[in-house]
C-alpha cells in the first residue's frame, strides 16, 4: 500500500516551482543591491536564505564583529606581531610544516590525523583551519623566533632525567598552619615515629595525604622545592625531618623508604631523550614566548581602533593599526566568521524565522515588552528589591560582569528572541482547573517514599522480583537493590530514591507508587526501556492543604511553565515548516583540511 503525501509534501510538490521562482528573484535583488554598493562580487556575498529571504555575509560579518570582533582582534594582533618579528628576520613556516606539526602532534598521542583533527573540533570546538591558523602557526613561528634560546643543555637534560627516573625518597607528610602546632607534633613522633601516620590523619591540614596517613608522592630530584629535596634525601626510614617552613605553612617529613634509581631498556632511550628534550624545549621556549611578546608590546605601537567610537571615525574601515600597519575591519570581519560564523549565522536564522512569523501573524514588538521580559527574568533568577521589585540594575551587572556580552547583545540576542516566541504563544495558553488541580497536587501533594531497583533486561528483573517476593523484607531488598540496581543512586542508597510525587511526566511509576500500601512491592514496572521494581515506604504529609492559599503563586508559576513549553514547540514547528539553506554550513563541511594560517597585511 502507498505512503500518502504529508501536507507538508503535497505543500512543496505544488509550490516548489513558485518558490524557486521566488528563491532565485530574492538572490537577484539581493545582489543588484549589494553589488551596487560594492558589498560582494562573487556568489559566496549569500550565507543563507530562510523562506525565500536571504540573510547575506555583510549581515553575518557585522553581527560577528559586534559579539567576538574585540576578543578576535586581540589574537590578530599578537600574530601580527610575530608575523612583523619574523618578516624583520627573515623567517618563514611553510604550508608544510604547519601540516607536518599537527600530523607529529596527532601521532604523539597515538591519534590518525583525522582523528586528533575530529577530537579538537568535538572537544575544544577548534576547526581544523583555526587549529593551524591560531595555535600552530604562532607556536612555530615562535619556536623560530626564540630558537637561539630554546636549546637544551646537556645539564639540563640530566636534571630531568634524574627527575623522572632517579631515585627517590618515599615520605609522609604533616602540613599545618601554626608553628606552635608543627612544634607539638613534632615532640610526639621524634619521640615515637610510628605515630606519624596517626597524627597525619588527625592533624594534618592537607586533606588529599592526610586522608592515606600523610603519604605523598615519591620526592625525587630536581622536581619541585629544593628545600624538601634535600630535607627528604636526607632522611633514613622512618626518620623525622626538622620543621620546614614552606610558604605559610609549616612541614614536617618522615622518610619511608628509599626507591632506587630506575634504569630503561637500552632501546628505549632514544624515545626517552627525545620525549625529554621536547618537555624541556616547550617549557622554554613558553618562557622566552612569553618575554618576547612583552618586549614586541612594548616596543610597538599598537592602536585599537575597532570599539573606540572616535578612532572608528577618524580612520574608517580599520580595526588596528600596529606599527604603521592596518589591519582592516573586513579582515576582522573574515576572521570572526571563520571562528563564530556558524554558531552567529544560527542566531541570525533564527531571528529570520521569528521575525517573518512575527509579520504574518501581525504582531510587534515594543520597549515595553522588551522590558517587561527583563523584569521577569531578574525576578526569577532572584534579583529583587526590597519593595518586592525587580532590581533591574543588579540583574543586568550579573549579565554583562564577565565583559563578553553587551547590554546590547544581550537584548538581540536573549531578550528579542524570547518576547517573540511569547507573543506567537500568548493566543494558544490555556490554564484549566484541571491543569491548576494537577499542579496543586504535584508542587503539594504528597508524595511516596519508595526503594527502587532499576534493571536493564526483562530476564533479570524477573530473577530479582522473584527473590524479593521470597524474602519480602524492606532490608533484603535494599541489598537486592544494591547488588543488582543499575542506577547510580539507587544502587549506592540500597533503592533510596527522592521522593515520587504525582504528575511528574512518569505516569507508569507514578501509578504503581500511589497504588501500594507501606511494606508492598510493585510488580516489574517497564518504562524507557527499564525495567523497575518499587517497594513502598509510606506517604509524605502535604505541604499545604488548601490550594486558595497558593492559587495566585500557582497559576503564575503554571502558565510560565504551559508558555515555555508552548514557546519550544513553536520554535520547533517554525523550524519543521520553513525552508532553510546555510551555505555556511555547508561550505564548512567540504573545507575540513589544515591548512597553513594567512594573515592579510595591508
């Protein structure tokens, strides 16, 4: 039998040639007016196009600068001045060895270069184009830069040898705070070293050694303060160190044994030396990095024109000047898309999508619906006044204290958004008293004090049933629980869950809970692919018992909740019911190779 046509692909079939019509006249105005204003010259000027709309990468590039165009400047910059470093010194990194760099880095940790290139993107959200760009091609270019200083010494590297592999002095160790203290524990295990491990546990004020009797790592040379080196070598098992200041605290040490110096295979040794120069070179060359930057910022001249109101003016269409040199805002602009495009164009698209349901359903939005929204979200996150008012200008420091969003984005992007979806919804929220009953008796009501065991098969969660019909105590099936539950909490409280309270979105629980007596067992409830076996403990007494008391605060809280709801759904159906292309999307998908960073001079 056929699958019949939805309406939304009759809808396409039917309409499909129109709106290709519609599509490809909205491209062409789009373009006779951009290009007019020598906005784009090639095709790639549209980013996306959201119901025959288009939204180009002037739009996208603009709204990028205004949310990341200062914190992608500043990166600019500092790579501007290494480029200037290594162009006044002749030095160059080639497209290869950017590319060389990232396959020896994927390889270090045992990773195919697609693989180190996917791990990046999914874990640190680094494309592999601004892997190269910002992190590779600086770290060598610096490596060139400070070269002269990054060699490693033969003294050096025996050190960290010795370090890694020499001997070293088992100890546990008593920290605490006041000398008088230090002084007292002292006396007890000079006296009696086997006290130590005690006192360590009662005494001692680092938390991680005193919790294993004061026992720490190994001390070895050349590996962290000299102080306690020498303290710790000095020391014969089971011996008390003197007191040791370190910072403000005071340390006392007992040695527990000497470990002897570990000798590697001959065939490791090549690994070894290389894995140990690289340590030591990066940690170097970190060091000089860090010097050099401070001494090209010192000596060079750098504008900040992009945020500067009256520099904007004064040299237009330039974000910095270093040194004489430009870096022009469409520089900016390119490079902010390249890090933020995609998660800003999503933000753009939406926008799109709630103004033209907005427009058609013929509703707009004012200041005072804009503020409206912001007094409701401080009260709800709990900035209040006094009065009972919301403290608008405590809510909106909270927002913007951490210096990435603006008052203005903020508005753009949370504020609009919101109050839009809210206005689609208004028409379609609806509070029964059944809906306000229901929320009674989930916020007050009682609720069941239950054991859970949580099983992931059908077979086994017969087997537990069984034994805890057999020996139906509420301790056996606390160990039923703890042995068998596959739930975290359950399985480490012997079935002790938070309490079950009725209108929850688990219906099927719910039921079973609210149906036994103190001291029953549920039968196998399956819900989500689980299987569970409750045991009831008894009732909870209802917080309040008369719901005029709370009526007010209740249909407030219950239209906010049914309206959010309301407000994801239309979000969803806006999304299921329009056409949308990103190009974005799509043209970052094909480009996934590293390449080699290219920073415009101007």
């Amino acid at each position: 039998m056929p699958v019949q046509p939805t309406f939304k692909q009759r809808w396409l079939s039917s309409t499909l040639p129109i709106l290709s019509f519609v599509i490809a006249v909205a491209f062409a105005n789009v373009w006779a007016s951009t290009a007019a204003h020598g906005e784009v010259n090639q095709p790639s000027s549209i980013v996306a196009v959201v119901n025959a709309d288009p939204i180009t990468r002037a739009t996208l590039t603009d709204a990028t600068i205004e949310r990341y165009g200062a914190e992608v400047l500043d990166n600019m910059i500092n790579r501007h001045l290494i480029l200037q470093e290594c162009t006044k010194r002749g030095i160059s990194v080639t497209k290869e060895e950017v590319s060389a760099e990232i396959q020896r880095l994927a390889s270090k940790f045992g990773l195919s270069l697609d693989s180190y290139l996917q791990l990046l993107q999914e874990e640190r959200n680094i494309s592999p184009n601004q892997y190269s760009r910002e992190v590779i091609w600086p770290m060598l270019a610096l490596r060139r830069l400070v070269a002269d200083k990054v060699e490693v010494t033969n003294e050096e590297f025996n050190r960290a040898f010795m370090a890694q592999y020499g001997e070293a002095v088992k100890c546990r160790l008593i920290m605490v705070g006041q000398r008088a203290i230090s002084e007292d524990i002292h006396r007890q295990v000079t006296a009696d070293p086997k006290k130590f491990a005690h006192l360590a546990k009662e005494k001692s004020e680092d938390e991680t050694s005193a919790s294993v009797g004061g026992l720490i790592p190994p001390i070895r040379h050349y590996s962290g303060d000299s102080r306690l080196e020498e303290a710790a070598f000095a020391l014969q098992n089971q011996e008390i160190s003197p007191i040791l200041p370190l910072g403000d605290q005071w340390i006392l040490l007992q040695a527990v044994r000497r470990i002897p110096a570990h000798n590697p295979a001959p065939q490791a040794i090549p690994v070894i030396k290389q894995q140990i120069n690289d340590r030591i070179r990066d940690e170097k060359m970190r060091v000089a990095a860090g010097e050099l930057f401070e001494r090209l910022q010192k000596e060079s001249r750098v504008v900040k024109v992009l945020g500067d109101d009256a520099l904007m003016q004064q040299h237009p269409g330039t974000a910095a000047i270093i040194n004489g040199e430009q870096i022009t805002l469409a520089t900016v602009g390119e490079e902010c898309v390249k890090r933020h495009g995609q998660e800003v164009l999503e933000g753009e698209i939406n926008r799109k999508l709630l103004s033209q349901a907005l427009r058609q359903a013929g509703q707009t939005i004012t200041k005072t619906d804009l503020q409206a929204e912001i007094e409701n979200a401080a009260v709800s996150y709990g900035f209040v006044r006094n009065d009972g008012e919301a403290d608008l200008e405590a809510w909106m420091t909270s927002v913007t204290e951490d210096g990435k969003v603006s008052e203005e984005i903020y508005m753009t992007d949370n504020v609009w958004p919101s109050v839009a979806l809210r206005k689609l919804v208004a028409h379609e929220v609806e509070l029964t008293e059944k809906d306000i009953q229901h929320g009674f008796e989930a916020a007050y009501g009682p609720r069941a004090e239950v054991l859970a065991i949580v099983l992931s098969d059908q077979r086994t969660a017969q087997k537990v049933w069984e034994m805890a019909r057999d020996n139906p105590t509420e301790q056996f099936f606390g160990d039923l629980a703890e042995q068998y539950s596959v739930e975290p909490v359950s399985s480490s409280n012997r079935g002790k869950v938070p309490p079950i309270r009725k209108h929850s979105g688990q219906p099927a629980i719910e039921r079973e809970a609210f149906s036994l007596k103190p001291g029953e067992r549920s039968g196998i409830v399956a819900t989500g692919g689980k299987y569970i076996i409750l045991w009831c403990q008894g009732f909870t007494e209802p917080i309040v018992s008369d719901p005029a008391v709370v009526r007010e605060e209740l249909i407030r809280d219950l239209r906010e909740t049914k309206t959010n709801r309301a407000m994801l759904a239309k979000f969803e159906q806006l999304n299921d019911q329009s056409e949308i292309e990103n190009f974005l999307a799509s043209a970052e998908e094909k480009n996934r190779v590293a390449t080699r960073p290219t920073i415009e001079r101007n």
